[in-house]
C-alpha cells in the first residue's frame, strides 16, 4: 500500500494506492496528518469501497513535515564517497537537515543565490519510522519501520565546507523534496531497488541499493544504538555516484533546472530550482 498527502480545495487530505487506484481516506483515518496516522499506528482496515476515488491530476504534498530533524547517512555508496574524493570511507558518518528543509514531492527548490554557487542534488531511499524504539537489533530492526519514500538531499556544497558540520549547507529552505508517497514495509524490498537522479532530463545518477555499505537493518541498528528513534522519524539512507559537485568540471544547479528522483516501486520527486 501507498501512502499519500494531498490538496482538494485548498486542504490537505489523506489517500492511499492499491492496485494503481488511489483513494480519498481522510474521513476513514479522521485526520489530515499522515504524521498522526504514523504515530498513533494505523491499525484499522480500510473499506476502499465507500472511499472516493481520486483523478489523477490531485496535487501531491510532501507526506509529511517531521516533527524532529531528518537523519542523514553520508559516505554510504562507495563509489560516491571516490568522486567527493573525501576521507573516512567505511566510518559511519551521521548528519540532519532541518524539518524547514523539507518540500513537496513537485514544490520548487529555492535556489538562495545570494548565500551559494554551489547547489547540488542528491537523491537517496528514505526510511519512515512507525514504532518508537531504542538499540534496535537486526532481528526486530524492520518491525519498527512503517515505510519508504524518496528523498532529496539538496545541498550548499560551498556552506557545507565553510561550516565544517553539514547542517547549514543541508537545511536551506527547500533543501528536502520529499514524497510522492510513502510505500508500506510490507509492500517494498529495499535491498535491491535502482535510484536515479535526472537533472533537465540528462540521467545524472544511477545506482542500485544493494551497493550500500550499510544496508537499512545495519543503518536501524547504529543509529538506535543509545538513541531513540521516535515515530514518525525520516532517515536518508544516503547517495550514489553522479552529483554534480563529483562531475569535471563540477556542474552545479542553476535557476531553471528541472530535477528529478526516481526510485523503483515508489515514484519519483520533480523540483524545479526556483529565485
């Protein structure tokens, strides 16, 4: 099943997909936050036969906006951490991006030319935690997740470096595309599923999830390890070679490009970089 947060009439409201259909559950779920659907763990069945059907032309909105910080996994595909041509592969390298970071899945990304030159993508798997839970084991590490989505780790590579720390040049307004939907973990495999970055049409990025160096279960673990994982968390599960600060020469986003982020069996993100 997919989950989704959409607009009618100027109001957000709670859908779902199965079998390609989607349907309006706002009434059937009695909110219009997928956040407190997460949280409160959504058990009750859905009757998709007295739910409206939704066209497909509904403007999608980003799931959600977390309550606490996105938490990012960096340097976690090899080949890219070779492109960045940085130090410390194969350490675990954690960051967050601010929830004022985060945008729809078709919302502009705010180009904030006056503060970098240097704007760049990343598109990476995200994971949504359902169920609150600390030092979690690869035995019960998935029992705790409620879906995956798609996310872009849009990036100030310039503040980045002069701040040292990662948050100011991550956690831009805009900096998060997230969405469209939120596919349950029941429904997904994420050990093998292709993400691809597309900038103005050009493929930019193009790899598979089993090339992680830490898989979702080893990222579940380390970073429950003495900290606890609320529901409703996002964790990006970080990216694959081809951003343009690891092109010759380094090729960055300017006003007017058109990004794209696709991820088999859940969707894609399409932002468009915006004064």
């Amino acid at each position: 099943m997919k989950w989704f947060r959409f607009e009618q009439e100027g109001r957000a409201r709670i859908g779902v997909e199965v079998e390609q259909e989607r349907y309006d559950v706002t009434e059937q779920v009695y909110t219009d936050s997928l956040l407190e659907v997460i949280v409160r763990g959504f058990e009750m069945d859905l009757d998709l036969d007295v739910a409206p059907r939704l066209q497909d032309s509904v403007r999608l909105l980003a799931p959600y906006i977390p309550s606490r910080n996105v938490i990012c996994v960096g340097k976690n595909y090899a080949d890219h951490i070779k492109e960045m041509d940085t130090a410390g592969a194969g350490k675990f390298v954690l960051f967050t991006k601010a929830p004022t970071s985060v945008v729809g899945p078709f919302d502009s990304i705010e180009r904030h030319a006056g503060l970098t030159d240097q704007l760049d993508y990343e598109g990476e798997l995200a994971i949504i935690i359902g169920t609150t839970g600390r030092d979690l084991t690869p035995e019960n590490a998935l029992d705790h997740v409620f879906g995956y989505s798609i996310i872009n780790d849009v990036t100030a590579r310039d503040l980045q470096k002069e701040h040292v720390q990662f948050f100011r040049g991550k956690s831009l307004d805009g900096f998060c595309p997230f969405g469209p939907v939120i596919v349950t973990e029941d429904s997904f495999d994420p050990t093998d599923v292709l993400v691809e970055t597309r900038v103005n049409g050009q493929l930019r990025q193009s790899g598979s999830t089993k090339l992680m160096l830490r898989d979702v279960v080893t990222i579940l673990t380390e970073v429950s390890r003495g900290m606890t994982l609320e529901a409703g968390d996002v964790i990006a599960t970080g990216t694959p070679a081809g951003v343009g600060h690891g092109m010759t020469p380094p090729t960055y986003l300017q006003d007017g490009d058109v990004v794209d982020v696709s991820i088999e069996g859940i969707g894609h993100l399409q932002n468009k970089v915006k004064a």
